[in-house]
C-alpha cells in the first residue's frame, strides 16, 4: 500500500513524476504558465528531490506565494503531493466542529483544492479525452486505479446526518460502496435524532449501499488512503459543480467533454469563488441552472410516459408539450453555456438588471430647500476663498440653499436629494465601497481631473453606478481597481459625464439597456474589457473622447433574438487607439447573414483565438504623413442612414481618413458594413483610429 501511494501522482494518477533539469516561469496578467524541461533520470534519490522540487515551485506560482524557493521546499501544505518521497501523509487534517459531544473522527482536507489541481486532475486522470455517454465508464476507471477497494473507515455524510461507517466493498459501475455501521454507533445529526437500529433499517432499505460522493475518509498519517481521499473529493465535486443531468443525452456525443463543458464551468467556479463575476450574472446562472434541471426533470418525466405505438390523443398532445419542453431545455441550455464560456461572458454578459439597488431615490426634500455638499479632507484659506467666490456664492445666491461639509464623496452622495450639489475640492480620496447615484444630482471637481481624484479599493461589482434621471460628472479622475463590472454603469435615467478621466482595471463604461450616456472630453483607459460597452435599446453619444489602452475600444451588443430596439449611438471627434482588439466591434447572434471570408487570414474572436464562426475584419494603420510609401490615401466615406433609407441621410457620414491595406479592405467593408445596415448610429465623423491591434471595426457572431 505504501508503495502505491508512493507511485501515484498528486492528481490521483499512476504515472510516476520524471525529474526536472529545468523550469521556465512564464507569467502573464491573466495567467501563469509554467513549463518543464524533463529528462528520464534512474537515480532514486535524485528523482525524490526533484520531486520535492516541482511541489515547491508549484506552491509558489498557484498559491500566489511570495516566498523564496529555498522556504518552500520546507512547506507540507495540504495541496503538496508532489512531494511523494516523504514517509507518512501529505494531506492536512480536517478537524470537525460537531461539539464536545461529537466522537466523530477527523477526516482529510481535500476542498480546497487550487483550480490547477482540479484541472489537471480531470484532464489527465479522470475524463481524457472522453464523450459525454463515456463519462461514467472513464470516472470508474479512474476510481479502480486509486480507490482502496475495502477495509477503510469514512464518514457517511448527508444533509442529515454524518455517520461513521467501514467501507467493505467498492462497485465501481454504480459508483456505490459497500459498508457496515462501526459500532457503537457514532454520530452527528442535524434536526432528527438516529438510533442503532434506524441506522441499521436504513442500510438495509439500501442494501448497505451508499454513494461514493457521500462518503469523507478518516484521516489516517500513514498516507495509505491520501489518493482515495482525493479520488472521492475529484468525484464529489464533479457530480456537485460540473456534471449535469442533461450531459449524458447530448445529441451531439461526438465531443471532447473536458473541453466543451468540463473546463468552462470549473473556470467559472473558481471566478465565481475569487469574486471576478458579478453577483448579478451569478444569480442568474443559479436561476437558469435551477429552470433548467425542473424543465429536463418534467421532460423526462413526460417522455417515459409516451407509448411508441400508441396514436392516442393523449400521447399526441403529451408529445406536443414534450417539443415545447424540448425547446425551452434547449434555450436554458444555450443560456448557460454563454454564461460559462469566458469570451462568450466577455462580449455578451448578462442582458437584464439582475441585481436591483438597495438604494431608492429620495426625490427633493419636503423643506424645498436645495444643498451643495463641500468634500474636503482639509482646506487652504486661499481654496476656500476662491470657491467662495466662483460656486458657493453663486449657487446660494437665492437664499433657500444650504451648504453642507464632508470629508470623502460616498457620504456626500449618500445624503444628496434631488437637485442636490457636490463640489469635491483637490485631494486623493480612497472609497472601499461602490457609490449609487438614484437621484438627479451634480457632481464636479473644483479644479482639474488629475487633481480631484475618487480611487476604489475594496472589490465589488461597479465603481460608480448611476440610476438618476439627470446625473452630471464634471472634473473628477476615478481610479478603478477591483470593481467586477465595471467602473462606471449607467443602469437607467441619464449621466452626462464632461472633462473626467476614467482609470479603469477591469470593465469601463457600462451603458444599459435603456439607459442614455454624454460623454463628452473624456480619457478612458487600462479597460481589461470595453472601454464602453454599449446594450441594446441605450442612447450613447460620444464626442471629443480618448478610448485607448483597452482590450476593445467600443462593444455594441445585439441581442436581436430578444430584443428589437438596437442602440442609438453618436460617434464625434474621438481619438480611439492602442486597443488591443478592436476600436469599434459589434456583436451580433451567428444566426444572421454572414459575408464569406475573403482575408488570407483566419478570423479571430477578440480573444486573440481562432472563431470557427467569427468574422471580423479591420481597418491598418495610417501612413506617417512623412512616409514615402507609393500608395496615395484616399479618404472614403459612406453615406449611412438610420431611417430605413440610406441614400436619404447625406448629412450623416462615414469618415475615415484612413488608407486600407488591400488584405484588409474588403473584411474592413463587411464589418463597415454591418454596422450600417443595422442603422445603429445617428453620427460618426471626425473619429481617429490608430494602432488598434486587431483593425479599427470588427464583427463577432455568436
């Protein structure tokens, strides 16, 4: 036994770990990648060592761990298998917390597995390459080479009740073991009460049999059982977080399950658990996972009821209502899977408001008195004189206005009622929680951007989200850092936004479904997403912006099988460059008319990989006005209507002072010519594009 242990790896495989003559540590933002130079080495203690090796340097990259090689290699953590030389354990011990009465045992600390762990042990170990129907054959296999099959105490754990039980058996067709109560009985209940001999009747109602994925092994320093105890835990959360019941009757059986559905939702897993998913997609999921699982439960129900040879009218109408289900288990189905698939989360996130705000508008105030709300941490006689004189007098010219001081602008915002004022003096101001504007209020910075700063610390889904009918932002630099969605989300009502600048980390300017956005004099940038990502159904009226330094530019979503209204949008005097996707792409469903590729290169999706059903296209770079190139430009424009006829709206143009490269002018044309077709924008002129990594306008079907 313990040389078994010895020989299988931390994934619960059998494959033995070859030494390691060298590592190369990639890391990227997104990611860290590590690759490993192996030679065959016979030397026994060398390959222990190096062993010890790869789990300290694995510590190090997936635990974030700041430490130096030398002091991890002393670390026995609990995700240290690696490490198989050691004599003894290599998994934590989980102490329970039933009580003082309680006399259960410990049990191995297997959940918290790092997502690496589970990845590779679900695509080395357990499925491989398998297809949905050959899920269950390849998981028993699995379980054959690392489960101990008798004589292992575990704890029978449900909702219930946890129960101490020895394993005498394991069937791995059925995924059940075979156990026997150790007595006297131990016990743990939770609302009922269990005797010896109910324990007993209810092993014998299911014949000694219990699922595999209910039981936890007893912690054991040998390390005899440290595989077993993985094994359950890889088989656990898999029929938890990964499998569903409509996997298995796929129509199309002919897949790579791990990569299709495996992969996606262990990712969204672990994004959901660090806190990088809106709690409003997240509930969302949860909701069509539930829909889902009644509507295929109610359609199984009904589909072995129907007789094959029967043309009764019963059946008939039961088989109509069984299409119905069909097709609503199929839109459920496709739902999830653009929640689940990254890019598809990326370009389509979730269409309603899902997440309703706490914050209710408070309208004027009884009184009729008006407030301005003063931010200052501290105040110079000369800055108080001078505001004085250009706002505070002024605006309280009339007499039923009050002046009100803060020390940071949540607070301020927070005690706003309609008509309201805030005024932000210079200084940098850390906020740990988001700011809800539900009121029509102004907010300006008395003097320039860069010295009026509002900077977010604490995670949370938006920066700053605005609800109120007419919110004005002037003179202010937000500084973004953990918000999920966005720094900025204009959710409903109006936001004018003039002279700000918009230091983003994640998502940028978020523009609703029904929701209008000004912004005028603007820089965004540092967007991991959008800079501005515009809904269906909002008016968006750019003019006089920088967009620059974002994964995409500007990202218009058309959700044309749901919605009618597409956006209204005004595109002036913007300098949009240095994305490294698209300056200006639109997303549209792949059941459209698609032009044919005409580009030498395969499209890709704005993730940098290959779309089998994208394609997008872009405009080059412009020439240097010194350059000696032989090509002339030749400034294009296309007339483009937004009342159904085209050739009617000369005053609204195309502009581009661009010169296209001839393999990019014609997939440049489709992309143009989406968008003109979908009469989405009301003006674009004057706009500049430059060194936009994948072209200037784009098209991505999903």
């Amino acid at each position: 036994m313990e040389q078994k242990s010895r020989e299988t790896t931390s994934a619960g495989g059998m494959e033995p770990v070859n030494t390691m003559s060298d590592v190369s540590v990639v890391d990227l933002s997104s990611f860290v990648n590590v690759e490993l130079d192996v030679e065959d080495n016979n030397n026994g203690n060398g390959d222990s060592a190096e062993r010890h090796g790869v789990s300290a340097i694995t510590q190090a990259l997936f635990q974030n761990d700041e430490e130096d090689e030398d002091e991890s290699d002393d670390d026995d953590s609990g995700t240290d298998h690696f490490n198989t030389g050691k004599s003894g354990t290599q998994l934590q011990r989980c102490e329970r917390h039933g009580g003082v009465t309680s006399s259960l045992p410990d049990t191995f600390q297997t959940n918290h597995l790092l997502f690496y762990e589970r990845f590779k042990a679900y695509q080395d170990y357990v499925l491989g390459d398998c297809k949905p129907s050959e899920v269950k054959a390849f998981t028993a296999d699995y379980l054959e080479k690392v489960v101990e099959p008798c004589d292992w105490l575990a704890l029978w754990s449900t909702d219930v009740f946890d129960v101490l039980v020895e394993v005498r058996d394991v069937e791995l067709k059925d995924l059940k073991a075979c156990v026997r109560l150790v007595l006297p009985l131990q016990c743990d209940t939770r609302g009922c009460e269990l005797t010896e001999e109910s324990m007993e009747s209810l092993l014998e109602a299911t014949q000694h049999k219990v699922l595999l994925q209910e039981l936890q092994v007893v912690y054991e320093e040998s390390g005899d059982f440290d595989q077993t105890a993985l094994a359950l835990e890889h088989l656990r959360f898999f029929y938890k977080h990964i499998w569903r019941q409509w996997d298995e009757e796929d129509e199309d059986d002919d897949f790579d399950y791990f990569v299709r559905c495996v992969e996606p939702r262990l990712r969204l897993y672990y994004d959901i658990l660090e806190d990088r998913v809106p709690t409003g997609l997240v509930a969302e999921y949860q909701s069509l996972l539930e829909k889902c699982s009644q509507c295929f439960q109610h359609f199984s129900v009904l589909r072995s009821g129907l007789s094959p040879d029967s043309d009764s009218e019963l059946d008939n109408v039961s088989m109509v209502e069984g299409l119905k289900l069909c097709d609503q288990l199929e839109t459920f189905k496709r739902k999830l899977h653009i929640i689940e698939n990254p890019l598809l989360r990326y370009v389509l996130g979730y269409k309603g408001n899902a997440r309703q705000q706490c914050v209710q508008s408070r309208g004027p105030r009884t009184s009729g008195m008006k407030m301005v709300h003063v931010v200052a941490d501290s105040c110079s006689t000369t800055q108080l004189q001078s505001l004085l004189s250009a706002r505070l007098l002024p605006l309280c010219s009339c007499g039923d206005t009050e002046i009100q001081f803060h020390r940071e602008p949540v607070s301020a915002v927070d005690s706003c009622h309609q008509g309201d004022v805030v005024i932000i003096l210079p200084g940098i101001y850390s906020v740990n929680s988001s700011i809800f504007i539900p009121d029509s209020i102004t907010v300006e910075g008395f003097g320039f951007p860069d010295d009026v700063v509002i900077e977010k610390k604490n995670k949370g889904d938006s920066f700053v989200e605005s609800t109120g009918a007419d919110v004005r932002l002037s003179n202010i630099k937000f500084i973004q850092h953990d918000a999920i969605e966005g720094i900025l989300c204009v959710r409903q009502g109006t936001l004018n936004m003039e002279n700000c600048v918009l230091q983003c980390e994640t998502t940028g300017v978020i523009v609703r479904t029904s929701a209008h956005l000004n912004m005028n004099m603007c820089d965004l940038y540092g967007s991991k997403g959008a800079g501005v990502e515009i809904y269906p159904g909002s008016v968006c009226s750019l003019v006089s912006n920088g967009i620059h330094h974002c994964k995409d530019g500007i990202l218009i979503k058309d959700f044309a099988d749901d919605l009618d209204v597409m956006p209204s949008i005004t595109m002036e005097n913007n300098v949009i460059h240095n994305n490294e996707g698209y300056g200006v792409i639109l997303v549209k469903p792949s059941t459209e008319h698609r032009a044919p590729a005409d580009s030498e290169d395969p499209a890709k999706d704005p993730a940098g990989q290959t779309a089998e059903d994208g394609q997008l296209g872009g405009v080059s770079d412009p020439p240097s006005p010194t350059s000696s190139s032989s090509a002339t430009a030749q400034p294009e424009s296309t007339e483009n209507g937004t009342d159904g006829d085209v050739a009617s709206t000369s005053g609204r143009k195309w502009q581009f002072s661009r010169q296209l490269s001839r393999n990019k002018e014609k997939s440049c044309s489709r992309a143009v010519q989406d968008l003109m077709d979908h009469q989405i924008f009301v003006s674009i002129q004057g706009n500049q594009f430059k060194r936009n990594g994948m072209g200037d306008f784009g098209t991505f079907f999903y």
